[in-house]
C-alpha cells in the first residue's frame, strides 16, 4: 500500500506526542477528584467544555489565544457578560492544569481578561419588608408555614447559602450556634444564632420530631427538603407580601452581610460568617453600603456626646 505524501492530523498528533481532548479531560477531572471538587464544579466544568467546543468546532487542546477570542465574540451576541465570564473561568482552569502539567505546549487563556461587566445593584430587604414576609408566613398556622419561618430566619441570621442550609444536619444544631459543613469551599464553619431565631429553632425541632432522615428540614412527608422548592415557596411568599424585589436565600444573604455591615462588624469576621475564600466580595458589600456605615458613625461615634 502506498502511502500518501502528508500526515494525517493524527498522524501528527502522534508525533508530536499531543493528546486529544478525551485524553485531556481524563488528566483533568482526575485531578479534580484527587482535590475533591464538589461534584457540581466538576459538572459545571463539563457544561462549560461541551458548550464551548459547540461554538468553537474543534479540540479544546487544539485552541489558540484566537480562538478563545473568536469565542468571546460570538458569545456576546447570545450570552450575558456573566454567563461568558463563568465559562472563560472554566476554561482557564483547564488550560493552567495543562500547561503547569506540561501537556500543551501554550496556554491560550494566558492574555485573556474575564469581561467588564456593569456592577449590578446589590437587593436586600429592609424591616418593613422582613416584617410583612413574616406576618404573611403566619397566616397559615401549618407545619410547613412555621417551618419555612424557622428557614427564612436562619438565612436572615446567618446568611448561608442553599445549599448550606438544606445541609443542615439536626446534630450539628448546638444552642446558638450551628455547624456548616456543606460548604462551597468545603472548610466547615460556626454560624451564630439570635435569641429569636434559637428559639424558634428549638421549638421547630421539637415539633419536627424523630423522622428517617437527619436533615434538619424536612418535607411534610417526613422526606428531605428538596433546595428547588424553598426557593419556589419564598418567591411565594414575596408574591403573597407585595414585595417588588426578588426574595431569595441569596437576597437574605446580601440583607445579612449589610445589616452586619451597618452595624459595624469589620470585613474580616463578615468574610468568615459569610464562608467566603476572597474578601474581594466582602469589600464589595463594605464599598456598597459605606453610607449606611457614614450615617451609623455619625449617630454613634466613639467621640460623639463628649463635651471637649
């Protein structure tokens, strides 16, 4: 058999002793398990490379800076800027583990910047509005109503996240305190409880009872509590409390990080009550609601009341 005069890109391949992309994935998820990355990160990585090579028909070990360009154009003409950002993050974590493991020869995300973005205004809730959503709770004397009461005050306390609190098991209540363990970046951390919430809490659990599971919210039917359907329930209740803002655990989330904020607790401590990794976001939350903290040191400054 004769052969032709050019290589194959295979052939190539082979010579140059590059690997395909399953090769490449197989390398890269593997390390992702040996970090143990939670498995809706590595899932999140695996959306990102499918929807990526959609765009860009060809191997991801294959691209160049260009392509990675390419990419971003296109993108712009059907995705939001934080929708793309996510998905150029994915990539350059794929491409820092092949060029540090020495697997591609260029890394093409080296001179890529995540986009600029408009930084959005940041909703929370005020008292009126954390009131109503409580009185409209109410109305309904079940248990379901008296437990998503419990829920709404925990994440109005301690600002978990979802996923943190439908992590929640019953033995890792201890008073005042709980213990997350089902974090994001999967160092465990105390939150703290007010009187109110504690005892609402202690009442909850009394009324909860001995079930199957050790989750500490549960369904009516005794059965775990499923994250989709507390967001589904206090998007309800927002309805039901005429809110025009979007009631979330997240907007509890950012409602806790500014009442703190106002009150005078430093970046740091909110950093860690927040479980966050970087205090960049935390600062965002100071340099947001910096007049808020303005107003409250004018009220109560250190100096003020003082005849000098």
């Amino acid at each position: 058999m004769k052969r032709r005069g050019e290589l194959t890109e295979e052939e190539l391949r082979i010579i140059k002793k590059k690997i395909t992309d399953d090769e490449a994935f197989d390398k890269f998820f593997k390390d992702c398990y040996i970090k143990n990355l939670r498995p809706a990160t590595i899932e999140y990585y695996k959306n990102e490379f499918h929807g990526a090579k959609k765009i860009i028909k060809k191997q991801l070990v294959d691209w160049e800076q260009k392509d990675i360009e390419d990419l971003i154009l296109q993108s712009k003409q059907i995705m939001k800027v934080t929708t793309i950002n996510t998905r150029l993050r994915a990539l350059r974590a794929f491409y820092n583990y092949l060029y540090k493991n020495k697997l591609t020869e260029k890394n093409p995300m080296k001179n890529i910047k995540l986009l600029r973005d408009r930084q959005k205004t940041i909703e929370t809730l005020d008292n009126q509005e954390i009131e109503k959503l409580i009185k409209t709770i109410r109305k309904n004397k079940m248990f379901i109503n008296f437990r998503d009461e419990v829920i709404l005050l925990i994440l109005l306390d301690t600002g978990v996240r979802l996923s943190e609190l439908v992590g929640i098991n019953v033995e890792d209540v201890r008073g005042n305190k709980i213990i997350i363990r089902k974090t994001k970046n999967l160092f465990e951390r105390t939150v703290y409880l007010s009187e109110t919430t504690q005892g609402q809490l202690e009442r909850y659990i009394k009324i909860r009872g001995e079930v199957e599971t050790n989750k500490l919210f549960i369904s009516q039917d005794n059965k775990e509590l499923n994250p989709h359907s507390i967001q589904t329930r206090l998007t309800k209740y927002g309805k039901e409390a005429k809110i025009n803002k979007r009631v979330s655990p997240h907007t509890f989330r950012h409602t806790m990080a500014k009442r703190m904020i106002v009150s005078g607790v430093d970046a740091f401590s909110l950093m860690h009550l927040l479980g966050h990794t970087d205090i960049t976001v935390t600062k965002r939350y100071v340099n947001l609601w910096g007049q808020d903290l303005e107003k409250k040191h004018r009220l109560h400054g250190a100096l003020r009341g003082l005849n000098l």
